[in-house]
C-alpha cells in the first residue's frame, strides 16, 4: 500500500514560562546559567504511516495531542524535531476560526483557504458555484467573516474544505456541524470520500463514529503513542482505560499482566495442607475446541474451568459461584451452582467445576473473572478470589451497550 502520510519520530515542546517576563530575560541572555522555562511536551517521539484509501481516527483524551498533530500534519504548527511527508493534496478541517481572516469576506476567505491548500485561482473559481450552493450562506458570502454566526463560519470552512477535491482529507472535530440539514449534507459528502477512496484522518471525541468509520485507529495520551491498530481493540481499550480510572501507567501494566492473573491447577499443590475449609486455586478457559485461550472472541463458546482444594470434606452442600464485572468493576452477571440446581464435587484434595457459555455476547472491552465457595445458604464465604483472570472481548462493531442480545428484525411492507 502507497504511504501517503508519514510522522517519523515527531516531538513538539512548548516553552513553559511561570512569570511573562521570564520570556523577555531568556530572549536577552539575562543569567544564562539559569533556565526560565519548563519544557512541556505536547507530542514525545510519535511515528506513523497512513496508506492511501485508509481511514484513520485519532482517539485520546483533551491534551494528548491530538489536534497538535493534526496542525503539524497541515502546516499550522512546525514540530520541534522529527519529519512529516506528505503526498496529494490536504484539505483540513480545524477548530473555528483556523486559516481564516477574520476581516476578509466569505469569498476572500475562499482564495486564502484555496491558496493555504494550494490549488490555482482557476481552479478554486470552477468550483466556487459548488461552494456556495453547499455553505448556502446567501449574500453573506459578501459581508466580513467576523459577522458570521458560527454554524455560518463552519458551514463555509466545511464547503470549502470538500469541495476542492483532496486527496487527503483531515478533520478536527467537525463532522457534525449545523442544523440537521446540513449535517445530512456533510455526511453524504463524506461517504462520497469514503466510497472514493480518499485518505482521511480525523479525531473526535465520539468514539462510536471512529468505530463506524475508520479501518484502523490511534490512540495517544499525553503526548505518547499508546496503541496504533485494529479500530474496535484499540477504541475498546481506550474505552476500558477511561472506566478504570487507572494512570496510564497501571492500565498498560495490568493490560501486559491480565492474562497471567489466575493460576492454573497444575500451579496448585493439590493437598489441604495449610487450608481451613477449601480454597479456590485456579481459573482457566478455554475455547470449544479444548484450546486454551487468553480472549475471548465476541459470539463464540467459552469453557470455564474452576479449580479448588477441599480440606473439610465435612461441609454440606457447598456452591461455587463465578462472576464477571467490567473493568470498572460494574456487575455484569453472576452464576452459581444453587441456582442451577447443581452440586459441585466435595472430595478431600483437588476439585474441579466445568462452566460453558454457549455463546459469549458481551461487547467488546476488558472484564475479569471473581469465583467463590459458600456454605448451603449461599451466606457464608468459605473462600472468595476477587478478579482472578482478567481478560478481553474482541468484538467488531456491531452493536452498543453491554451485551448482544439475540434479536431479529422485520417490517411491513
């Protein structure tokens, strides 16, 4: 695939300064042993390539450095080090207000932005009948963009912007912009990108847009590169990093160790010594072909199995119970034995309980596991192992929420 855009190893540091008139002392060389500024990194080190036809969405909380990397790619901003290439022509859509002369008229402002992405007077006058005819602004195209209401002034920029025909097409927040009108507009403007083959990278909070458009997806957190992939893992992820309300550096850890949080029964010595009443030792899964398995795959059938040590073989009727909380520790579903009207092996040693899911519809994200013993009533807990597996739901974009349920739809005709 032809690379069309290529960040190689790009950092950008702001100068930050407690006190104005430090600016003024660094700029004269007053105390040059002394520094004024802290440095503040608003992109560390970030590489990436976009192919040509790929549609790339940028994810990441405010002061990641989204929109940073966005004016570098476009030419607003310079990076402190690093290269950025660039093939075809770039339309951008940025914040309000970004490559336009406030004093200028509407149609002033068309030449400038026409110019900024270099495409001729000639050719920007073939296609200023199109322009207008989508902004529909009437004859304020005539009156200085400063008077303009602010759905005006992003209407134009967004006419402008698409109907120049780029090859690459780069968006900061602005898919959704006006009335509901133009909005249909805007959107069917953009499938015509898509169907078309053009480049497009774009950020936006609205995570669900990402996953219904892009083919792959970026995420970055202060200035770092965190993930760079398949759209549904990587916003799935960003999602369960928001929920957890972890660091970035304890999601990443508990991210690298989830699969190795439960312990598997040949880890487990399989005698009661040391052991009150009984114990639960391990958690593994497994796919319905008896492989073992780290994920989960949204739709498929995934075998549980819960091991445990008894010691007490005296206790009547114990039950197990497993259950599955998201990553922000919100209940999903609980299972036990009771319930099912099912009694559980209670031999001296090791013990081991089978658990199926015929079909395992949970949306895509990070979960973990908890298993427990209880007395008969379900009351007493005779040994309970909080998130004893993590693990993650792969899942493509077909559905919000929790769960899938099984649905069906029809209409009359």
């Amino acid at each position: 695939m032809e690379q069309v855009i290529k960040v190689n190893h790009v950092t950008k540091i702001y100068k930050i300064y407690n006190d104005p008139k430090d600016r003024f002392r660094e700029a004269l060389g007053i105390h040059k042993e002394r520094q004024y500024h802290k440095d503040y990194y608003a992109l560390r080190d970030i590489s990436f390539q976009v192919g040509k036809g790929e549609i790339v969405g940028i994810v990441g909380r405010n002061g990641s450095g989204k929109s940073t990397i966005l004016k570098i790619l476009t030419g607003v901003l310079n990076q402190t080090s690093g290269d950025v290439e660039m093939q075809g022509k770039v339309a951008a859509l940025l914040e309000l207000g970004a490559g336009f002369n406030m004093e200028y008229s509407g149609m002033k402002n068309i030449y400038l932005n026409a110019a900024m992405m270099r495409v001729s007077k000639e050719e920007i006058e073939r296609k200023i009948p199109e322009i207008l005819a989508f902004a529909d602004i009437g004859d304020y195209i005539h009156q200085p963009v400063k008077t303009y209401s602010s759905g005006m002034f992003v209407r134009l920029a967004f006419a402008v912007a698409i109907n120049v025909d780029p090859d690459i097409l780069i968006v900061d927040e602005a898919l959704a912009v006006g009335d509901a009108r133009f909005q249909l507009k805007c959107m069917d403007k953009f499938m015509e990108f898509v169907q078309r083959g053009k480049t497009i990278l774009f950020v936006t909070h609205d995570v669900n847009t990402v996953k219904r458009f892009c083919n792959r997806a970026i995420w970055l957190n202060r200035g770092e590169l965190i993930m760079d992939g398949n759209t549904d893992e990587v916003t799935d992820r960003y999602l369960d990093f928001l929920k957890s309300d972890l660091s970035i550096e304890q999601y990443l850890a508990q991210f690298v160790s989830s699969t190795a949080a439960g312990v598997t029964p040949d880890d487990y010595l399989a005698d009661a010594e040391g052991i009150d009443i009984a114990e639960v030792c391990g958690l593994t899964m497994f796919d319905a072909y008896g492989h073992q398995i780290e994920e989960i795959k949204h739709g498929q059938k995934v075998v549980l199995k819960v091991g445990y040590v008894v010691a007490d073989e005296t206790v009547e009727d114990p039950l197990l119970g497993v259950a599955i909380r998201r990553i922000d520790n919100e209940y999903i579903c609980g299972l036990n034995t009771k319930l099912d009207n099912m009694t559980i092996p209670w031999k001296k040693g090791y013990n081991e309980v089978t658990l199926i899911y015929p079909c395992f519809n949970l949306i895509g994200g990070e979960y973990y596991f908890d298993a427990g013993i209880f007395d008969k009533t379900g009351i007493v807990n005779l040994d309970y192992k909080a998130r004893i597996r993590n693990f993650f739901v792969k899942m493509d974009y077909i559905a919000e929420g929790i769960v899938v349920l099984d649905h069906e739809w029809s209409v009359k005709r």
